[in-house]
C-alpha cells in the first residue's frame, strides 16, 4: 500500500509492507501527528493505540527513510539518518523521496494518509 506524508506543505510518498503490524496502521489512517526529534536520528510520534507485533521479527536494524513502530513505546518512528539495531522495533515501510523536510530538530505538524 502506499502512502503520502505532508510535512509543512511538502509531501513525501511511502510504500508500506505487506505485514500484520503495517496493516493494522494502514486501517489508522488518515492521521495527523506530531512529529518531535529523537536523537536527530528520527522523527517520532505517539499513536492512539498499540499496534499488533504477533509474527513480527525481533527487532531491525532501520536506515533512512524506514517508518517503524517501536512496540516498547507504542510509538510511530521516521527514520532521517540510519541507526543499529533495535529490539522491539517493527519495520512498516519505506519512504521514496528527500528526507531533507524532516531534519529539522523543531516539532512539526504530519498528515499520514492513504495515497
């Protein structure tokens, strides 16, 4: 499935994969977020709900442009910058496109919808 995020006007497309976690996302949608920098790593986000994990691998190891769902936290994660492995943490799909919208260290406004 693919999917557009808006971030201060700009958008960006993603495809997200075909597993029980990213699906359950994808019912979510459309969401609008508020992204805030973690370790200028990636940009997070609280969702309303935790996501299912079952059949989901152990943990990742993201680069820039994953979207993730770290399970600890129940949190949505854009990757900007790649990172080492993470447990718990789920990958949801992928982002085409410049990264450069979500860099900024400042919290900023995301509409996540269904393309």
């Amino acid at each position: 499935m693919r999917i557009r995020i808006t971030v201060n006007d700009k958008i960006l497309s993603a495809d997200l994969l075909a597993n029980a976690t990213a699906t359950e996302f994808a019912a979510m949608l459309p969401l609008t977020l508020e992204l805030t920098d973690y370790n200028r790593t990636e940009k997070i986000a609280q969702i309303s709900k935790s996501l299912v994990t079952t059949d989901a691998p152990e943990g990742f190891t993201p680069a820039a442009g994953d979207i993730a769902y770290y399970a600890p936290w129940g949190n949505l994660a854009i990757f900007h910058k790649g990172f080492g492995y993470s447990k718990g943490l789920i990958k949801l799909g992928r982002i085409q496109g410049d990264l450069s919208i979500l860099k900024p260290a400042l919290p900023q406004k995301a509409l996540i919808e269904r393309e």
